[in-house]
C-alpha cells in the first residue's frame, strides 16, 4: 500500500543540477544520487547527499527523471524533506528543506 511513497523529494533545479554533475563528472555508470544520513550533528545526524551504486538495504526512486538511493533504516530521517539547489551570489550548493 505504501511502497510507492517518497520519503523525500528533489526540486527540479536539484534534479537539473545533479543530472549536470553526472554528465561533466562523469560519474560512473550504474551510480545514483544517495540521500540518507550519518551520525553527528546538532539533533543527532546530519543529512547526506552524494553518489553511489545501489546496495541490498536501499529504496529506489525515480525522480525528475533522476535515480535516488535511500537505505531503509534512513527513510524516517528525510520524511517531509525536500533536497533544492541554491545558486546566489553568498553561495552554491544542495540543500534539504522541509516541505510545508
């Protein structure tokens, strides 16, 4: 019944950004876009964003046309977040932000 929900979402100008960093870093065949977490952090983890190959524990998801990988141990961490690319003359970069 719930297998088809996703835990966490990418805007498309993340989607656009991450699609543009695999074709000019040329990253691997058979990798994708990780979202999950790792220990540390203020409430005790921080969320991570990065690439990798597929893994027995992991969700898959397909994204504006972007595969993401999201261990099932880390699904309840990024619920209600959303990963957005940020480009302004302070800074760049991917950020996760919480959906209203």
């Amino acid at each position: 019944m719930f297998d088809n929900l996703q835990p966490v979402s990418l805007t498309a100008r993340a989607a656009q950004e991450v699609l543009h960093i695999m074709r000019t870093k040329k990253i691997p065949e058979g990798y994708a876009l990780r979202l999950g977490v790792k220990g540390g952090g203020c409430g005790g983890v921080s969320l991570i964003i990065g690439f990798d190959r597929q893994k027995a524990s992991d969700l898959t998801y397909q994204m504006e046309g972007v595969t993401v990988l999201v261990d099932k141990k880390h699904t309840m961490y990024l619920i209600g977040k959303k990963v957005d690319f940020y480009e302004g003359a302070d800074t760049r970069g991917f950020m996760f932000v919480e959906v209203p």
